[in-house]
C-alpha cells in the first residue's frame, strides 16, 4: 500500500479538491455579479466519516467536465460536488441577478482559509509517516 492510498490522505486530497473547484464556482460567481438573470451557485461540501471514507455520496476526486458537445462523454455519468445552482438565493435584484458579492467574499475567505488548513494538515500528515518509517 503507497502512503498516499491511506484514506485519511485520500479524505484530505478529496477536500482540497473540493476547496478548488469550489473557490472556480464562487469566483464565477464574483465575476457575474452585474450579469443580468445570473443565479449564484455553490458546491456540495462532501462528508466523511471517522476511518476517512467519503458517506455523502460525493466522489472522491473531481469529475470529469465536458466542456463541449464535440467531446466524448463520461461513461457512467460521475456524481459531482455541483449544489442547488443558485436556487438558495435570497436576495434577487430587478434585472434577475441573485449574487450577494459581500457573502461571496465571505464564502471565498472561509474556503481559502480551510483550504490553507487541509494543505497544512495533509503536509503535516506525510511528514508523520515519513518520520515513522525513518525518511527523514
């Protein structure tokens, strides 16, 4: 077994994956505030439980994206971290435009900070297991 199959690791990875994808969303998000009839949208944060396996049903890596109608299709059709796509929204402008930029700033100073502390963790964590088996 490779040290990065350990499923702490593997939780760890799956997170940081998800802070990425999620800070791509929230920036779009940002992006499109004057965008008329643009609803915001958020990522569903993935669960897992105390030996590390991922119970939200979510993936543990990021799904394939087909980004156009020339490209081949994902056999099986991955689930993703996608959420309700904008339609928690609570505050929606004249033109149709649901973005609140202050809790998107708030959203994407909190997904950098606990992204910042998975990576922390997740280096901390190799470098335990590199100790213990006398690398270092």
């Amino acid at each position: 077994m490779a040290i990065n199959d350990l499923p702490i690791l593997s939780a760890l990875r799956t997170k940081m994956q998800w802070h990425q994808e999620r800070q791509r969303v929230l920036a779009e998000n940002v992006s499109n505030a004057n965008t008329p009839n643009f609803k915001p949208s958020d990522l569903i944060e993935p669960k897992f439980d105390n030996k590390g396996a991922n119970v939200s049903g979510a993936m543990g890596s990021l799904a394939m994206l087909r980004t156009s109608a020339t490209h081949i299709g994902v056999s099986g059709g991955g689930q993703s971290f996608r959420g309700d796509g904008g339609k928690s929204g609570f505050l929606t402008k004249p033109a149709g435009n649901s973005v609140n930029l202050e809790d998107q700033m708030l959203k994407v100073s909190a997904n950098q900070m606990d992204y910042a502390a998975a990576t922390s963790l997740y280096s901390r964590s190799l470098g335990l297991l590199k100790t213990a088996i006398g690398k270092r």
